[in-house]
C-alpha cells in the first residue's frame, strides 16, 4: 500500500504469511539507534471493506516518515510499530467484513488460529513478545472506518477496564488516561469529534483487538480509531472530498501523539516542544 522507506529513520520486516500465503508486512518506523523510547502501535483495515481506514494509515506513514520536525520529533521520542493492513486476503478477495475463513477477524483477538486467522495470530505474537521483554506498547490505536457515524472518534476500554488494586471499588469516573489523547486530538484534527467517542468494553466487542490488548496485556491507552464514509458536520472539512480530508486525518493523528506526549511529559523532549510551536 505504501512504500516505506529503508533509509536512517525506518526499516521493514516481513516474517509471516496470510492464509493465502500472501507477506504480512510489519513496517518498524524508527531511529536507528537503541534506547528504551516506548513503543506505538498502529493497525488498519482488519475489515476489508473499510478502505477509509487505508487512506487514514497512509496519511499517518506518509507523516511519520517525513522530515516535517513534528515527526522527526516524534521519530525521537517514540518507535512505531505499524502493522498497515491487517486482512489482506479479504481485501484481495473483496470481502466486507471477514477473512477467508468467512469469520470476522476483530472478534479473533481472545485466541486467534494460526491456520484460520494467521495475521492476527502473529501480531499478538507480537505484542506479547513486547510485553515479555517488558516493552508493551505505551499507546495501541487499531484504524477502522464506519459505515454511518460522521466524523472522526475514538473508542477506549471505559472506567471497568482501568487497572485498580484488588479488592477496590469502581468508582465511576471516567479513567483520565482514556481521555487525554481524545482530546489532544480535538486540538489538532478538525474532523475529530470529541462527543462521538465513547469508553467501554461491551461483551459483544470483547474480542476486538483493543479489549483484549487492555485486559489481557495491560495497554492503558488501548484504541479503536473511527474513520468515515459519511463526511464530516463540523470544521474546516464539511464540504471537502474525503479522500485529501482522509489523509490529512491521517497526519493530524500522529501530530496529536506530539501534542499529547507534551502535555503529560512537559520538557522530557525539548526536540518536541520546539516542534509543536509549528502546529
Ligand atoms: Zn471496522
């Protein structure tokens, strides 16, 4: 889908196979040189029909592997592991909703099959691998595109989902680590829309890959992206075609990691802060 560049700043991998034998790539966006700098994880498309969703992700590769000083910064502060299409054999196929084994593969996350769901098998694998090194993602975004909701919006895992000591209470407010990013967002995307996100965990989506990153990895900051076939009722692109206002959302989310990394770690990348005055 894009090209990412083997240059200073990224590298690529390609280790697994779908269930038709197609490379699942797994692009590493990153500095050459090894610290302990977080991992962001970024997935799309494990829902074929959800083109939106690549257009959301080439915007967000585009952004980080660019010279704009807001992802140089970015480059410095975080790796990013971004796995850009998650069910390349139902795209091929031109299925809507599922894999080739005819399941929906966001409800394969709890125990995912090596044979029938390969792609998500091996990106747990993934994260568990991270997690056992003690290096599970600080931030998990999963892009998606819905078929009705306008504008762009997050879901998080709610106030139940929030890890708390055994035995306590939940005392029904909203985790403020939910919402930080949603509203770093709201500052920077003008497609983002702060009322349209909502934090919970239904059973229903209990096996979506952001529940089951929190509840069973620990990942805090655990997301569904929602992306839009059905445009925008506010700012700057109610009226703009949805492919350039796509790719623009794309890179407003990435800036708003920026954004958002500032204000709950003031001063830690002066690289970053001098970047954010370009915003
Ligand atoms: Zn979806």
């Amino acid at each position: 889908m894009v090209a990412v560049q083997t240059d200073l700043h990224s590298s690529k991998s390609s280790r697994s196979t779908t269930a038709q034998t197609r490379p699942f790539s797994t692009a590493v966006v990153r500095r050459l040189w090894r610290n302990k700098r977080p991992y962001v994880v970024l997935t799309a498309r494990v829902h074929p029909g959800e083109s939106n969703a690549s257009w959301m992700m080439k915007g967000s590769l585009e952004f980080l592997c660019s010279e704009d000083p807001v992802a140089e910064a970015l480059r410095e502060v975080y790796i990013f592991k971004i796995l850009p299409m998650l069910n390349p054999d139902g795209v091929v196929n031109g299925f809507s909703r599922c894999g080739l084994s005819g399941e929906d593969l966001n409800r394969q996350w709890k125990k995912p099959d090596p044979v029938l769901s390969p792609t998500i098998f091996h990106a747990k694998g993934l994260l568990y691998f991270l997690g056992s090194v003690g290096r599970s993602p600080l931030v998990f975004c999963d892009y998606h595109g819905h078929s009705r909701k306008k504008n762009v919006f997050l879901y998080g895992c709610g106030v139940e989902e929030t890890p708390r000591p055994p035995g306590s209470a939940i005392d029904g407010k909203e985790d403020p680590e939910d919402c930080t990013i949603a509203k770093a967002l709201e500052r920077l995307a003008p497609a983002f829309s702060l009322s349209g996100c909502r934090h919970a965990a239904e059973k229903w989506r209990e096996s979506t890959a952001r529940v089951v990153l929190r509840r069973e990895m620990g990942v805090r900051r655990s997301y569904t992206m929602e992306s839009t076939y059905n445009g925008c009722n506010q700012g700057i692109y109610k009226v703009c075609c949805w492919r350039s206002e796509a790719l623009q959302r794309g890179r407003c989310c990435c800036s708003s990691l920026a954004y958002w990394h500032h204000w709950v770690h003031p001063g830690v990348s002066r690289h970053l802060s001098d970047s954010l005055l370009l915003l």
